[in-house]
C-alpha cells in the first residue's frame, strides 16, 4: 500500500538546517521535500500501469490526503550556524559570506556526518574509541526496512526498485547487461539526459554498494582456507580486558606498542582490519595504505621538491557549465552567477569530471609527465596526488612533487646558509614576491577602489568572466614575411615562444 502514512517517515528521514537564524514559512515552501498530491497519485498510476515491481501496488487515498502540501513531512531539526563555509579552508580576504544563490529553487545537497573529533584525533586513537564503545556495551545504529534483506550480488532489479524514477519501466539495472557493475554505472552517470547525475541519491548508492562490496572482498581474502584458522583463533582467543585497556590508551591519544603475547595479539587483530579496510576507497585504513605509499616515495626519491594545492575554477569554467548543463551542443557561453552556482551545484559529476579533466591536463603540460619536454618546475621524476573536497561537493588536488636532479634537503640548507650564494638571492626574492597577503598591484583596499573605478567603465569587462581570444589562423602559403608568419615562426616575439 502507498503511499505509506506520514507518521512511519519520522522513523526514517528527518531534516536538518543550519544558518544564522531558524527558517520561515517562505524558506519551507522552497524546501525540496515537499510533497504534491497530485503529482504522486499520477506517478503511482503510472507506475502501476508500467512498471513490472508496482503491479499489485493499491494507492491509499486516506494516507495521500495527510501529507502537508506547504511544510515538510517529516521532523526539521535546526541548528545554529553563522556561515556554511570550513573556517581552516578560507583565504585571509574571504568575507564569511555563505555561498549560495539569492533567488529560485535552493540546491540540495546531502553530506555524511562526522563527529567533531574525528579530525583532531589519529587514527589509532578513532580505532581504540570504536573498540571502548563496543566492548563497553555501546550501540550501533542499523537501518532496516524489511525482514528479508536485498542482495547487492547479481540483483538486476535492485536499482529499479530503488530509484523507480530513473527506471521507469523497471528495466536496466545494474547487472542486467554484460557490463561489470563500475562499467554500468559509470554509463548510467554519462546517460545523456543526466538523470542519474543530478539525482540526489544514485551517487551515494552506488559508491556505498561499491565500498561494501570492497569490504566484503578484502574481509574474503583476509580469511581464505589457509589463514582462516588462525584469524578465527585470534578472535576467539583474544584477552578482552587487554584490547579494553589498549582501547582505553589509544582513545586518551597514547601511542601504544605491544610487549607482552597478549598485546602482540590484540595488535595482529588490528592489522587483519586493517587488510580488510584498505581495500575500500575512503576508508581510514585506505588513507593510511596512501602515507605508506608516500613514504615510499620518499624512500625512492628523496624529500619532494614542491607541494602543490590546485582548485580549478569549476563554477566560471564554460567546459564545466557545459558538462553540467543539458545542451547537446557546446557554446562558450558566461552565465550569470545564479545559473552557474546551481548548474553546479545540482551536479556534482559535472564537477568532477571537470576536475578530471584539468588535473590530467595539468599533469601532461604542467609539469610535463609522459611528454618530449620538461615541466614548469623542472623534469618531473615523480608525483604523488590525493583528492579533497571542498565543502560544496567540487574538489581540489594536494600534491607532492619531485624534480629530477633537485636539490636534497641538505643541499639546500647549505645554499641557503651561504651569504654570498646567488642561490639564496634568487630564494629570497622569490619568497617575496610570492608568500605575501595582498596584490602584487597593492592591497585589498587600493585594489577594490580601482575595480570599482573600472567597473564605471561601459565597456569594462570582468577578466574572470571574459573567454580568451582566438588565435589568428596559420599562414597557409608559409611564406615567412607575412604578419601571421611573424607571429606563428618559433622563437619569435609571437605564439611560436610561447
């Protein structure tokens, strides 16, 4: 019977905001878990009519009718916030305004929660505050919806039961082609009109459904016929009141080193974790495989050379519009501020596959890896990048960067104690010019009054909302005297020098 009554969704969804103060009936109405009646008694008929899944399904009239049409339906927690920005992630000039669009329909984005500790505290500490929690009789939460669970294995109708809106005929779900499952979601993201790309859930799904099934198949190697007596014995055999006490050390943040027998073992316990955990992407133990594997780099390499931090400028960029917009056809177009800022927010794999764009751009021109010519910095010997994000779902890179023949730390200090060594003339100017808080052209306050000058100007253009200029088209004759020849022969004072 749908829908299901009102009272059963409090059980399962509630709503959170947070801002500066609490939100108006006017702020509801713009809340994108309103329900229309209509709408869902029509998407129900046709579902009835269409889909193979909803075939018995009766709608009740009477649960339909006790849906609130300009409130949300479940519970709204509110919590006070004075900006939605991550204080440690702004710039010195950031004014602590929210992002956000000023009018229209208000994007929605879904994030997970984490504790406030979990940044502050290693990862052995996290792991021995998890262990005092459950062997001190904590709980955990589960969600359930029925006493049959669904497998995620060889279940080709899982999705279309899931998200009936993207498979409205109940058909195409992950598993019911040849594809692998990375391969078929990753078709269902690129669908050309985007669906799956803007639906608030799919993603999130279909990455947990990935985890899980990373989980399973480390937790499935980990315990194969020739270790599984040993790690069942582990578990079975291992001193509680030691691991308790472990737990209790590493959650006060001691670094703690087995000595006896029983410690050795609680300690092998978290290694078998460990092995099972590093086979899925964003977990803790993912994170830490990551550090070994830059240590071992710099075991290789040597001390990195550079620290690079690039945040490509997804809501100006017309190619990141462009993969997030449902145009078929591109055009080098800026928009106005609203439109980019939802665009972009309402698709998060625009984002991302924007983002992947230029870092592999990047790589290649950049810093010159995998090409006939050297990098900006140098010959790249190696590089070593991680992914963050940032808050509204885009991304930036971290990355570490090591130059052939660069000079090891020592080196370095020794040049830069020199008092008479070009080389610590050249640092210092550098360090100058570059690690300031302000504008080569001045600071905050001049330049603000000189783009408000400028801003008076009719004609004025913003240089971030501007596209380049085309370059002039090649001479096609090759003559060598001509005004396009000058500009084109390399080593000129034209593109050729560039």
């Amino acid at each position: 019977m749908l829908p299901p009554p009102v009272e059963d969704l409090d059980d399962v969804l509630a709503i959170l905001f947070t801002g500066p103060c609490k939100p108006t009936e006017e702020e509801f109405k713009r809340s994108p878990v309103l329900v229309r009646r209509h709408a869902i008694r029509a998407a129900l008929e046709w579902l009835i009519l269409n889909h193979s899944d909803y075939a018995d399904v009766k709608i009740s009239a009477k649960n339909l009718a006790e849906y609130p049409e300009t409130s949300p339906i479940v519970s709204v927690v509110y919590r006070e916030r004075g900006s939605d920005k991550i204080s440690e992630a702004t710039s010195i000039h950031d004014t602590g305004e929210g992002d956000g669009v000023e009018s229209g329909e208000c994007p929605f984005v879904v994030h997970g929660l984490t504790g406030e500790q979990m940044g502050t505290n290693t990862v052995e500490a996290l792991k021995g505050m998890a262990m005092e929690h459950w062997n001190s009789g904590g709980m955990a939460l589960r969600v359930g919806q029925h006493n049959k669970m669904e497998s995620i294995y060889n279940n080709p109708d899982l999705y279309p039961q899931m998200f009936p809106w993207l498979f409205p005929y109940g058909l195409g779900g992950v598993g019911s082609t040849s594809l692998s499952d990375d391969l078929h979601k990753k078709h269902l993201l690129m669908y050309h009109d985007k669906r799956f790309q803007t639906d608030l859930a799919f993603p999130f799904a279909a990455f947990s459904h990935r985890q899980i099934k990373a989980a399973a198949t480390g937790g499935y190697l980990a315990v194969d016929s020739k270790n599984f007596d040993d790690i069942t014995d582990r578990l079975l055999s291992v001193n509680q009141d030691v691991l308790g006490d472990i737990a209790k050390r590493m959650a006060q943040g001691e670094v703690v080193k087995p000595v006896t027998e029983d410690e050795k073992a609680c300690f092998q316990v978290i290694r078998d974790l460990d092995h099972v955990g590093g086979k899925v992407d964003g977990s803790v133990s993912s994170k830490k495989y990551m550090r070994n594997e830059i240590w071992s780099l710099v075991a290789n390499q040597g001390a990195p050379s550079w620290y690079i931090t690039l945040s490509p400028s997804d809501m100006s960029h017309p190619i990141c519009l462009y993969f997030a917009d449902e145009k078929e056809t591109f055009q080098p177009l800026i928009r106005g501020y609203d439109e980019r800022f939802r665009l972009i927010a309402k698709n998060p794999v625009a984002a991302a596959r924007f983002f992947d764009f230029m870092v592999k751009l990047f790589i290649k021109h950049v810093l010159g890896f995998g090409t006939d010519h050297a990098g900006i910095y140098g010959e790249t010997s190696a590089y070593y990048g991680t992914v963050e994000q940032q808050g509204r779902l885009t991304l930036h890179l971290h990355l570490l960067l090591w130059i052939r023949n660069g000079l090891t730390p020592e080196e370095a200090r020794k040049a830069i104690m020199d008092p008479d060594s070009p080389f610590q003339q050249q640092l210092v100017r550098y360090l100058e010019a570059a690690h300031q808080g302000e504008f080569c052209t001045g600071s905050m306050d001049d330049v603000d009054a000189a783009l408000t000058v400028a801003a008076e100007d009719p004609t004025y253009q913003n240089p971030t909302l501007t596209l380049p200029e085309a370059p002039p088209e090649k001479c096609t004759d090759s003559c060598k005297s001509c005004e396009r020849c000058e500009i084109w022969i390399p080593g000129g004072l034209g593109l050729g020098s560039l």
